[in-house]
C-alpha cells in the first residue's frame, strides 16, 4: 500500500511546510482542474510519467504553458530520439501507487518510487506558489518551490531544475546534457536503442557509448582510442552537468557531501511529532529511517566518484603510454 493523501499531508505539516489546500471535484487535465483552481494565486503543473526502453521511469514536472518536446528530451538524456514515451497506465499502480491523473512529485514517496528520477522544470523556480495533487486527483495543494525542496530533501531527493524547453545539440563533442538524470545504474546511448552497444573496455558510466562507434557496429572491433576517448567525454559532461555540483575526485569534498545529506536527513526526521510518536525509541526509528533513505543516494555519488576515478586513471595512462593508444 502506497501514501494516501491524509498520509502525505499529515507528512508535509510535520515537515512544517507551508501550504493550502484545495478540495475539489475529480479532474483528469490541466483544463478540468483549472476550472476549480484557476483563480488560486499560484501556477498549477503539469506532469509526464514517462518510460524509456529499458524500463527505467521518470516524472517530468513543469508549468502548464512549458512545451515539452518528447524526441528532444530523449536525445538530452542519451536515448535517442525516440527512446523515452508515456508509461503504460499498470505502471502508475505498480510503480508510483497513485491511480490515473494523480502523477505528482509527491508520488517518490513511495519505496517502489525509489527508482523513478525527476525532473523539475526551472520556469516553477520564478512562481509564489506552485500546485499539486496530493496522490489524489480531488484535492490541489498549493505551496512554494522552497516547500517542495524540503519535502523532497525529506526522501533523500536533490531537487533537479532544468530548462525543459532548451534543444542543445548532441553528438560526438557534446554529450547529451541531461544524461545524469537517466536512473541510477542506467546505462544510455546517444542513439536509438536497435541493436547492443559495444562491449569493450567495460565500465559502468551513465551515458555509454553509441551503437555504432566510429562508424563500426557493436560486432566489430573497436579500437580502444575510440572508445575511451567517448567513454572519457561522456563522463566530463556528466560531471559539469551534475546538479550535485561537487568535485567527485576529491575524497574530502566527497565525504562532506555524505556528511550533509546525512545531517540533512537526521534533521529532517526529528520532528516535534515523531519525538511525541516515538519517545525514547526516536534515535532508533530516525536512523533506520535515515538509512533506507540514504542507500540510493550514497549509490549515486559513489558511482560518479568511481567514474571520476576512472576517467583520471585514464587521463594518467594516455599522458605516460601514447604509443599504446
């Protein structure tokens, strides 16, 4: 069983986030809730639930007049331009818990939402007040961005503002930007999913290499050049992109980084109910707590810190061997 929406509102006062609801008749569209909702002072969102060919899930948040163009999304996260679509209807109950019309960013609460990466459209950044379902589509909340950090900081999430409507372009020497935002684990080509990719110099890195490297499909040999030199650019772009904004090849910047979100959670989970809830048992309960949140997020850094260990081992070998390359 996912949250309710009592749930989820009971969580948010705890937070002590700020906001105001709104009860209103079962809407399925922008254009149906704007009619109960229209004149809150405030931008109502539209949201995407989208999935890519290797089943991996995203929620694409954004104001109601953003123009989100599918195939252009899908190159920036390294699918193609054709590689990510709306999620079947069944994935809604079995991924997010929330039925037809009621995808919100809320939703991630969920554990079987853990997976799911958001993406939040940078245009909600200059609203008062942004407004969303509640995992029910008979109530809009309405609260600032600010807010929404907090409760997404609350479940181990960064908040990933992009500019949704940009269409820079993606090819050898400028990866797809939004690449990191592809699920933890992933891996995605620059090119349409039709056959596998190359296999050689096996590393665990976001963006991978396209299909066809060097004009020479995957049963092809590869020369190593080519393919490091890819895997190399895919993940300084990564890098400089990341909304973490952090040196993953510094140890002590590293380590800061775990260190904040671990305060950041702890802080998040002592609240004045839970202390009434849990009493003396409260340190036991936050730090199980803080744990299961933690786990996907440790994962991320460290894949991007052993990825950025990686390219610099990489960097090493070619100033000393040339010849071999």
């Amino acid at each position: 069983m996912g949250y309710s929406k009592e749930q989820l509102i009971t969580r948010l006062k705890e937070l002590e986030i700020e906001f105001e609801r709104y009860d209103h008749p079962v809407v399925l569209t922008v254009e149906e809730a704007l009619k109960y909702v229209g004149n809150v002072d405030g931008a109502f969102c539209k949201n995407l639930f989208l999935k890519d060919k290797k089943n991996r899930f995203y929620i694409v948040s954004a104001l109601s007049e953003t123009k989100v163009d599918m195939k252009v999304l899908s190159q920036r996260l390294g699918l193609g331009k054709g590689g990510i679509r709306m999620a079947p209807e069944e994935a809604l109950g079995e991924v997010l818990q929330v039925p037809l019309g009621c995808v919100t960013p809320f939703a991630l609460v969920n554990e079987s939402a853990r997976h799911v990466s958001l993406l939040l459209d940078q245009g909600l950044k200059s609203q008062n007040r942004i407004l969303f379902h509640p995992l029910s589509n008979d109530v809009s909340l309405a609260l600032s961005t600010v807010g929404l950090d907090k409760f997404l900081n609350s479940i181990g999430r960064n908040s990933a503002y992009v500019d949704l409507e940009a269409n820079p372009p993606v090819g050898k020497d400028q990866p797809p930007d939004l690449a990191i935002f592809v699920p933890t684990g992933a891996v995605a080509n620059t090119e349409p999913e039709t056959a596998p990719g190359p296999t050689a110099v096996p590393v665990q890195i976001r963006n991978s290499d396209s299909t066809a490297v060097g004009g020479k499909t995957a049963k092809q040999p590869v020369e190593a050049k080519t393919v490091n030199k890819k895997k190399s650019e895919n993940v300084k772009a990564v890098e400089s992109k990341s909304s973490k904004s952090i040196s993953c090849s510094n140890p002590q910047t590293f380590v800061e980084e775990i260190l904040d979100k671990t305060s950041n959670l702890i802080l998040s989970e002592i609240t004045e109910a839970t202390i009434k809830e849990h009493g003396n048992e409260l340190g036991t309960v936050a730090s199980d707590n803080v744990r299961k949140r933690l786990v996907l997020e440790l994962n991320n850094l460290a894949m991007i810190f052993k990825n950025s260990a990686y390219t610099e081992g990489f960097y090493a070998g070619t100033r000393h061997q040339p010849s071999q390359l």
